[in-house]
C-alpha cells in the first residue's frame, strides 16, 4: 500500500496531546474507518465508573488511540525493526476490538464470551478488517491472533502489549485519572519509556525480554504501580461502581434466565443467543455496545419509547431495571479483608435476605471480593530488573514480592439492595468485631 495514496490523520487529545498517524505510520490510519474500531467509540472505557466520576464518559475508541501512540513512542525508542514494529503498534490499537458492551462487567454476564476470543474473530471473520489487514501485511490477521493468545515471538514484542507493564496500562491509568479526575493515577511515563530494554535473559529460541534498568527507571515503575493501586481502591473497585455493577450483572442473570426458560424479553436478540449458547454471527456483534443493551434495559424498566406499556412483564427483571436507569444503586456493607469470610458467611446472609426477598433473594445482594492489583503477574507476563545492585538480573515480581505492592489486597463486601442494610447490619458488626 503506497503511503502517499493515505491522508495523514491527527488526533488532539486530553492526555498525550497530538496523537498522529503519519510518515510511516499513515497506513494504519487505515483501520481507523472499519465498523469494527468505530464500534469502540459506543464502549465506556470504564464500564460504570460514570455512575460516580462524573468525567467518565471517554470511550475505549480513545484508549485505542492513546495505546497505539505509547507503542509508536516505544518502537522508536528501542529501535525495534520491521516487521516486528508495525505488528506491536497494530497489535496496540486493535486490543481492545473484542470487548462486549460494559468490557469485563459482561464477560461476567456471559462467561463464554471472552473478548479476546472474539478478537481472534474479527481478525479472521470480518472481510473488512480482514482486508485492511492484509494490505498493511499479508500475515497480519493471523500475527495478530498470536498476540491475542499469547504465543507471539519475540516474547519482548508481546509484552509490550500485554503485560503488567504494557502499553495499554500505561494509557489507561493516565487516561482514567484525567477522566474521573482521580489524580493519583499520575506517574512518569517519559522516564519508564527511557528505562525499558531488551536483554537476553534465557537460553534457548527467544533470549531476549523486555526489561527495566534498576538504576535509571525503579521509582518511576514503583510510582506507576502505585497509581494502579490506588486506581483499584478508589475508582475501579469504588463501591458504588461495583454495585452498579453487580446490578448490571443480577439483571442481565435474570434476562438469561428468562431466556433459557422460553421467557425472552425483547429488545436484545444477541444477547438472548447468547444465554441459550448459539453462536453469535460477526455481524451481529458489531451491533452490541454500550448503547443497544442500555436501550433494551430502558425498555423493560418502562423509560423506553412506548413507557410503562413497553415495561417487561417480569417483575424482578423490571424492577432491577429500574433501580439501575434511576440510580437507585445497591448499597455496600463493608466486612473488612479477609476473603475467607464470604464462606464463613454465605448462608446466614441467604437466610437473613431470604427473610426479605422470599426466594428471589439472591437477585438482591452479593458477596464481594474486590482485589486491588498493584503487581500480579503470570509467568508469560513477568518483566525483569536488569543492574540491581543484589540481584543482578531479577524478575519484578520477586523484587516486589516483600512489598504491598506484590501483594493483592482484598476488600471484602456485602452488596445489597438498601431493603437489605438493616437486616445485615447486625451480622456485619459481628464479623469486623472478630
């Protein structure tokens, strides 16, 4: 493809400034235009977050654009060569295509959908991203898979897009804080891009890794996992967004159950394929987002075109529906860190909400879980300290390993519908008592 056939594209943006798409980078401004990357402009970036953070509202189309202007900065600075550079930026931009409507919350929803997966799919099965593609490079579709199932070599090239340090991490956490206005989501990115290298760290077919030279980049990456953490504690496991969140999932549990029952509600076929385990077509995914599934949780609360008369005849799935498009949110009980304490506990909780809801109980309270991940690595995602003045060469992990910041940290709740505070009360003074 000739590069002077492809108008140059630049984007202003809040966090980095112009994000570009020129010289030798122009051609991928290509895949810009497909369905497939303008659908992530109808994805919040971070699902209910906007319940709580008036700011959120940015989309993962932006995320996209800010993960691939990381990874033209990263390429350069280490000098990575063709093909290996373009396969990194492209491999950067398209991430995040397979995500379904609210990212992660509906994979929680639909377990059998992994976004992943699906990315692997629109690589393949979409003659239009397809095709854009193979004119950038014959072999991309399926080099992009092996990103996305993690089997790419060099191991450097695809840890810079998937790993505890990658650049869809560095974006994000630059991006949510400027969002939600959380500021201590602020590290030095400029000065972890100068301390990244590549270094032979094996033996074997694929020596080199992506490493962090101690001396020049330790704090700015300590400063960085800091920033996810509090970004875990204080805005993507904010208790409100996890409510939010867990009705999200309680009502479209109560769709799927309908469903499967002969029952379906209308106004979300694709989602209804999936709970009854179809095989949902290319095409049919391209019209699930954000928006199409909010439409159809409109209509079964009775804000939809036709109101009340539109509402769903299913009294539960209408009345969640309702608590979440009035924002009437569950609320979160906090029952300290142990997270032993959810079995401990179950079934005194189902007993007590029972006594409320009857045996409709459990579409009202849940027993959370909220780890907040500063560094947890597996081992295809591990990143190495090189010029450590004990260790010599070590990996993150086990540098970390003595610090909170190599320990995930539970915050153990109790979420429920406000009927269902008085009830727990009792219970959970017990448990944070002992």
């Amino acid at each position: 493809m000739s590069t002077t056939s492809v108008p140059e594209r630049v984007f202003r943006d809040p966090v980095h400034g112009l994000i570009e798409f020129v010289g030798e980078n122009r051609n991928i401004a290509t895949l810009l235009d497909t369905r497939a990357f303008q659908r992530l402009r109808r994805v919040k970036q971070v699902g209910f977050a906007w319940q709580v953070y008036v700011g959120a509202e940015h989309s993962r189309f932006g995320h996209a654009l800010g993960t691939y202007h990381i990874a033209s900065q990263v390429v350069k600075r280490l000098e990575l060569a063709e093909p290996i550079a373009l396969h990194v930026k492209v491999a950067a931009l398209l991430h995040d295509i397979g995500h379904g409507p609210f990212s992660h919350t509906w994979e929680q929803v639909f377990p059998s959908f992994d976004h992943e997966a699906w990315g692997v799919r629109v690589f393949l099965e979409d003659e239009e991203m397809k095709g854009v593609l193979r004119a950038l490079d014959p072999d991309l579709p399926e080099v992009l898979c092996q990103f996305m199932d993690k089997s790419y070599q060099p191991s450097y090239a695809r840890k810079l897009v998937s790993s505890q340090l990658d650049v869809d991490r560095l974006d994000y956490l630059l991006r949510d804080g400027h969002y939600t206005g959380a500021g201590y989501a602020t590290y030095d990115l400029e000065w972890i891009l100068h301390a990244l290298r590549i270094e032979k760290v094996r033996e074997g077919a694929d020596p080199d890794d992506l490493v962090i030279d101690y001396r020049r980049g330790m704090y700015a990456v300590e400063q960085y996992l800091f920033a996810r953490t509090y970004m875990y504690a204080q805005v993507y496991h904010h208790k409100a967004v996890r409510a939010a969140e867990r009705m999200f999932v309680k009502l479209l549990s109560r769709f799927s159950e309908l469903t499967v029952s002969g029952e379906e509600p209308p106004g979300l076929p694709m989602g209804a394929k999936l709970a009854r385990g179809e095989r949902l077509e290319i095409d049919e995914f391209f019209f699930l987002d954000d928006i199409s599934v909010m439409t159809a949780i409109d209509a079964w609360a009775g804000q939809g075109v036709l109101g009340q008369s539109g509402a769903s005849t299913d009294p539960i799935l209408r009345d969640l529906s309702q608590r979440l498009v009035q924002r009437r949110l569950f609320k979160t009980i906090d029952l300290g860190s142990d997270p032993g304490i959810i079995e401990d506990v179950r079934g005194e909780v189902e007993a007590l909400a029972k006594g409320v809801f009857g045996d409709n109980a459990h579409y009202y309270f849940y027993l959370d879980n909220a780890r907040q991940i500063g560094y947890d690595a597996k081992a295809s995602e591990e990143l190495y300290v090189v010029g450590h003045p004990r260790y010599g060469t070590v990996s993150l992990g086990k540098l970390l390993e003595d610090l909170p910041l190599g320990r995930p940290v539970s915050t153990i709740r109790l979420v429920c519908a406000p009927e269902l505070v008085s009830v727990f009360r009792p219970l959970a003074s017990r448990v944070r008592q002992d």
